[in-house]
C-alpha cells in the first residue's frame, strides 16, 4: 500500500462520516421539531359527584401549529355511567360527536383545506351520568386526543388533568333544614295552643 492512499481513504471516510452526520441531522431534526409540537390536553371535572348527578366534563387544548386537521377527543368515564354529547356544547362546534355508554367520542375538522390555526383554542364538553347504584369512592377518566398537522401524523397526545371524582353520600340542603325547623316549630306552637285552651 503506497502512502499517498492513505491520506485519500481517511478523507473519504471523513467526508462519509460528515455526509451521514448531515443526514442525521436532517432526520432527527423534523422528528424533534415534531415531538415539540403538543396539544396538552387538560381535563376538567367536579372533585365530587352524587350518586344520580349528571355533570360536565371539560376537555381544553390548543392547535400546536396551523393546518391542524382533523383532531379527535375520546374520553372514557367509569364503566356503567352514561355519556351525553352535543356538537354545539364544543368550542368551536364539533363535526361529529358520540356518547357510547361511557365513552365520549369528538371530532373536529375545521375549515375545508385549511384546518385550525395554530394557538386555536378547542374546547370539549360532554356530560356525565352517575347512577344510581354508584359505590361511594373514588373513580378515574382515562382518554386521548389524535391529530394531525396537514399531511403529518397521527400525533397521540394522553388527556392530562383531573383524573379522578369522588361519589360522595348525599347531603342534606340548607331549605332541608330551614324545612324540619319550622315545622317542628309549627308542632310546638300547636302543642302549647291547645294545652293552653284545655286549662
């Protein structure tokens, strides 16, 4: 092997090396720019429900970028309570909407070709039903939100928040009291009414 190979290999080797650093890093650096754009889904909840009570579940959660489209929520609620869905109760209003026992399901598309913007605002709502032969204690939601960034995707973000709801025995209302006070009352005033005519 003569000395002037050498030198000749190590500069392709070198030029190789930067040739595949480069593309590397043409690689990595959509997939990074990518994982940077987020959602952040945030669930909203009562901390305590009532066996019965029907309640309002808030899902909040921004367009990572412009072309957002289409974007999709399912939000799963405790096995055997009930989901109600609107189109008109989502910010802005959803395409498609399902409530599937205790599953709820939203759809957004936006604008034909144009999605959402980013730093759009969507918000979810849907309601819940506890029945009436809910256990006491704690419950937990559990869902997602899917989108894609025009031809990019799917993005899989986990709903963050509140995650849990406690069922709480019913308790009495203040008019429930205020109530048995003046009747109880009602009772001693006609109790002492007809003592006094009897005497």
């Amino acid at each position: 092997m003569s000395e002037g190979t050498l030198p000749a290999r190590k500069m392709r080797l070198a030029i190789l090396f930067t040739a595949i650093l480069v593309l590397l890093a043409v690689i990595i650096m959509p997939l990074g720019m990518a994982l940077a754009q987020e959602a952040s889904p945030v669930r909203v909840l009562p901390a305590t429900v009532q066996k019965g009570e029907t309640f309002a579940v808030t899902v909040n959660f921004t367009a990572p970028a412009d072309k957002l489209s289409p974007v999709g929520l399912t939000d799963l609620c405790p096995d055997g309570w009930n989901v109600t869905v609107n189109t008109t109760w989502c910010t802005p209003n959803a395409e498609f909407v399902n409530g599937t026992e205790n599953k709820a399901e939203i759809m957004w598309y936006g604008e034909p070709g144009v999605g959402f913007d980013k730093d759009t605002l969507l918000t979810a709502v849907y309601e819940v039903t506890v029945p009436d032969d809910a256990g006491l204690g704690n419950y937990s939601f559990s869902g997602s939100v899917e989108y894609y960034v025009g031809p990019e995707g799917p993005y899989l973000e986990n709903i963050t928040g509140v995650s849990q709801t406690e069922v709480v025995a019913a308790s009495i209302g203040a008019w429930w009291i205020v109530s048995i006070v003046v009747v109880v009352a009602i009772i001693v005033v006609a109790v002492l009414l007809v003592r006094r005519r009897g005497t």
